[in-house]
C-alpha cells in the first residue's frame, strides 16, 4: 500500500521543482553551459505517469517592451499597464527589447538612470519579476559593458551576455525558448562577432526541441515604421528564422506596436512604445498597428500562443492567437 503514496508524493515533488525551473544559457564566449539536464532526467520519470508529455504542461505569460528607458511620465503610464496586465495574468518576466537608457546609455552601474528610468519605474509588485534585456543603439552610444555589469548584482536585472538564450517558467523543461540578440553587433555584418553571433543562433535554434522557438532583438527585421526594415537582418536574419521554425521575432527600435503578416511561417512583431511613439504606415504586410504608447504580452500553452497588444493603460486593442506548426 505504500508504493502509489510514495510514487505520487515523488510526481508532485517533480512537478513542483519543473514550475520554478529557470534555465539559463548564455553566450558571446562560446562557453554556454545549458543547465537543463537534470531536469530532463526528472522529465523522463514523469513522461512515464503521464502518456501525453504535454498534458501536464503549464500557461505561461510574458510582457514585452521596448525603447523604455527615457525616466519620463509615459514610461510610468505603460508601467502602470504593465502592472494591470502583469498582476491579472501573474505574468512571469518581461522581454526588454533595447535602447534601455535615452539618449545614450549608462555610463557606469552608478549612473543615475538605473534608478530614474529604471527602478524607480517599475516599482509595482507584479513588476518584481526578471527583466531580460537586450543592447539598443542608444544602449552603445555609452557604457554597454555596464548593462552586463548591472546584472551580476541586481537579480531582476537579467543580461548574462550580449546575446544569450534560455528558457523559463513553461513545463515541461524546454517547451518554450528564449533567444536573445545583439543586433547592434550584426549590422556590422561582415565582423567576425557578427558572424560568430549568427552561426551560434542557427546552431541553437537547431539543436532546441522547444515547441515555441522566440527570437527578440533591438532592430527589426520587417517593420512599417519609421526606421522600416533592417536590409542587413532581412538578408542574414530571416532566413536563420525561417529554416528553424521560429515562431515569433520581437523587436523595437521603431515606436508603434505592429503585428505584420506572417512570411514563411515566422510572425514579425514590434513592440517600441515603451516611452515613445512614433507614426507607423499601414502596408499590404500590416496586419495590425497601433501608434500610441503600449506593449505586448503573451499567454503560451501547448497548442497557442497568444499574442495580445497593449495601449498605454494596459487595455487590450488586438489579440492574435497564433497555433502550433
Ligand atoms: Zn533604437
């Protein structure tokens, strides 16, 4: 009689440890260690109890932002958003996509701006959660070694390397990746970070098993805003996406909120009015676009992954429900 007790109390236990896992595989020295195996061990045990790996598997939500860092009034009303939307859907981390600190970054893990547009902005309680950040162009017109500096001693500050990958917060383990660019680094496109950067994306999307593959970096690919497409992303980017079955690319730089039709199965977001705003034309690849302040957040499961767009305020003006491939 005491078998099935101890063999559900062991279920729980694995279930419980799968929930908090964060894994964490950074780059940029080609030393990325993935953490995850202990965890596929554990997965292994109840992948036996349960025939259908991904009936146990848990919703995940997320926020994304962009363009944030200018420490005045609309970047304290999108917080406020943020915070609607985060403490409703117990959102678990926000994607920070860049140009962090107006008009050119930190100059030191001292600089007054970490506070001013920073933690003194984000100050709600649902907000308390990891901030996984990315280098903008404004980010290196100033210290960009401090950024990476900030997160060695400030937990919520999460950038383990210019660009990075992990996984987080949907079980079981791997289900859903995250992988993080320096696309300022690309646009120098024949430097030998740039490539180095590329054949590491392409080598990771490869080798990942996750039913949501995520893609974030500062520049766009496609956007109808004012800067538009990145023609160096368009010819060395997309087609790194596209081959590995991205779902979804989020990026900034451009101040709207814009949804563009998807191209080869690859939905291209922009996600740049964290502070800022900016006019954004409507073309034959807009599927959606808003020019005010606002964000994004996403509430993955299984078999959806739901992106839903933002105003200011944190009420929802458009919802895409994107489903697996
Ligand atoms: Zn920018």
């Amino acid at each position: 009689m005491k078998k099935p007790f101890t063999l559900v109390i062991r279920l729980s236990f694995f279930f419980l440890f799968w929930v908090g896992v964060t894994t964490c595989n950074q780059n940029g020295s080609g030393e990325g260690q993935d953490t995850n195996s202990d965890v596929s061990a554990e997965q292994e045990n109840l992948d036996l109890a349960f025939p259908d790996p991904y009936s146990s598997i848990k919703k995940l939500n997320f926020l994304i932002v962009g363009d944030a860092g200018t420490g005045e009034e609309p970047q304290k009303v999108v917080a406020t958003g943020m915070h609607r939307v985060a403490s409703k859907r117990s959102s678990a981390f926000v994607l920070y996509l860049g140009d962090n600190f107006y008009e050119s970054g930190v100059t030191s893990v001292t600089d007054t701006l970490w506070k001013t547009a920073f933690e003194d902005i984000y100050t709600q309680s649902s907000l308390q959660i990891p901030f996984y950040a990315i280098l903008g162009n404004h980010d290196y017109l100033g210290n960009e070694e401090a950024q990476l500096e900030y997160a060695l001693t400030h937990p919520r500050w999460k950038m383990p390397a210019r660009y990075y990958s992990f996984s987080s917060g949907l079980s079981p383990g791997d289900s859903i990746r995250f992988f993080a660019l320096d696309t300022e680094m690309l646009l120098n496109e024949t430097s030998d970070e740039a490539k180095n950067q590329l054949l590491w994306l392409d080598s990771e999307l490869k080798k990942s098993p996750a039913i949501w593959k995520v893609v974030f970096g500062h520049h766009p690919v496609r956007s109808n805003g004012d800067h538009g497409d990145t023609g160096e992303l368009v010819a060395l980017l997309k087609p790194i996406l596209e081959r590995n079955k991205v779902t979804a690319y989020f990026c900034g730089h451009d101040h709207h909120l814009e949804l563009i039709k998807p191209e080869n199965g690859v939905n291209y977001i922009v996600s740049g009015a964290g502070a800022r705003k900016r006019d954004v034309t409507l073309r034959k690849n807009t599927k959606f676009a808003f020019s005010g302040f606002g964000f994004v957040s996403v509430d993955v499961s299984a078999h959806q992954f739901d992106v839903t767009f933002h105003a200011r305020f944190g009420n929802q003006i458009y919802k895409e429900v994107i489903g697996r491939r």
